[in-house]
C-alpha cells in the first residue's frame, strides 16, 4: 500500500504519547518513500504545542484544530462528525484546499 500512497496526512493529538508514536510512525513512512503533514488535534493537556508536534514528528502542521465539541456523542449516534461548522469541519475544508486547491476553482 504505501508504494501507492505520495502523501499521508496523520491526526496526531497534542499529547506525548500520541506525539512519540506518531514520530515512530513517520520514520517508517518516510523510510518507504512518503511525505507527511500533520494534523494536530488540541488543547494539550500539558501544554504541547503543534509546533512541537511537529518538531518531534519531522513534518509540517498543515492543520492545527481544537477539540470538536459533542464529537463522541455524534459518532454513538451514528451521525457523521464535521457537518456545518466547527473546528472538524474547517480543519476539513483547509485539508480539502490545500491537497486539492483545483476544488476551489469549481
């Protein structure tokens, strides 16, 4: 799969453990070729910052976004998350632009 893959985008939350795994994860992708950006998902509970998310990662925040409210009650339900406004869906629309920014042409 990853031969297929030019980019991966990982959602990493803002905290330490997410963080170091993450980093791990993007050593092996990068080993096989991949560029990475990053999604950071806050507020830290001890105070990491997606800059240093990023840092310790070794690739570019192309979103950092708030915590979406209600978003564990959505998915119980069975409801899709990010629809309307929030922090997941303009964190959507500024990933949709800057992977496709022929989009914003149409």
């Amino acid at each position: 799969l990853l031969a297929e893959l030019d980019t991966v985008v990982l959602v990493v939350p803002c905290e330490l453990r997410a963080t170091a795994a993450a980093g791990h994860l993007a050593d092996r992708l990068r080993a096989a070729g991949v560029s990475l950006l990053l999604v950071t998902r806050g507020p830290a509970p001890a105070g990491l910052a997606p800059a240093e998310v990023a840092r310790v990662v070794g690739a570019p925040v192309l979103v950092a976004m708030r915590q979406q409210p209600g978003l564990d009650r959505l998915l119980e339900r069975g409801e899709p998350p990010g629809q309307g406004r929030g922090p997941l869906a303009s964190a959507c629309l500024a990933l949709l632009d800057t992977l496709l920014p022929e989009r914003r042409a149409a």
